[in-house]
C-alpha cells in the first residue's frame, strides 16, 4: 500500500457476523499506539475487503499482559469496533496436538542458524527459513 508493506497477524471472515476480523498479536504489554496500528488495519480491511453486504471489520489487539485504565482511557474515543485481551502461554502443549505438530528436532533443519525470530526483527518466519 503506498509502496511500503504492512502485515496483519491474522484475518479471519466471521461467517455469523458477516464481518472480517484483524488480530495483532504482541509480545510486550498493550500500549495506546497499538490502537492507532489497528485502527488503520481496520479501514485498510474494510476498504480492501470489505463487500457491501458486510458488517465493518472487527480488531481484537493480543498482548502478553495490560493495564485496564490505559485500555480504557485509548479506546475510549475509538470510532472502530476493537478491543484488548492478554494471552497465557501454556507450558505444555495438550496431548491432542502433540501428535498433529512436527515436533521442534523435525523443524530445526530447516530454520536458519542465524535467525532467532523473535529477536530479529523478521516480521516472518519465510525470513528465517533455508532455502
């Protein structure tokens, strides 16, 4: 858009609302300026998918951990439907998807040695994979 690249995390099509929604997912705590981000997730959304037939799009904002009070006070004035949870991470994978995931032996192969994901700034994992 623009000439430059955005990346939404996940958009999913909500068959009952009729209606796209845009999750960020973040790895630190909620901060005001993720509404800003989502907002403009949401009109890129309703301008580039959207159909008159469906409801405007939808944001929900992951983060690891907020403050209610600053949830409260960013979103207050927000004019597009969106919202803020925290996420736990579980210490153990549940049995029933540990049969359907390759497990971390099986993927190591082919993950660059010199990408830690998380600490490289690569937006995608296709950046850290060998080809």
């Amino acid at each position: 858009m623009a000439g430059q690249d955005y990346y939404i995390d996940l958009l999913f099509y909500h068959l009952r609302l009729r209606c796209f929604v845009v999750i960020d997912l973040k790895i630190e705590e909620f901060k005001p300026e993720f509404a800003g981000k989502m907002n403009f997730y949401l009109s890129a959304a309703d301008d580039q998918f959207r159909h008159a037939n469906d409801a405007p799009s939808i944001g929900m904002i992951l983060c690891k951990g907020k403050n209610s009070m600053v949830v409260e006070y960013t979103l207050r004035g927000a004019a597009k439907p969106m919202g803020v949870a925290d996420y736990r991470l579980s210490p153990a994978l549940p049995l029933q998807l540990q049969a359907d995931l390759p497990t971390a032996e099986v993927v190591r192969p082919g993950v660059s040695p010199s990408c830690r994901w998380s600490s490289c700034g690569s937006r995608s994992s296709a950046n850290c994979v060998q080809r």
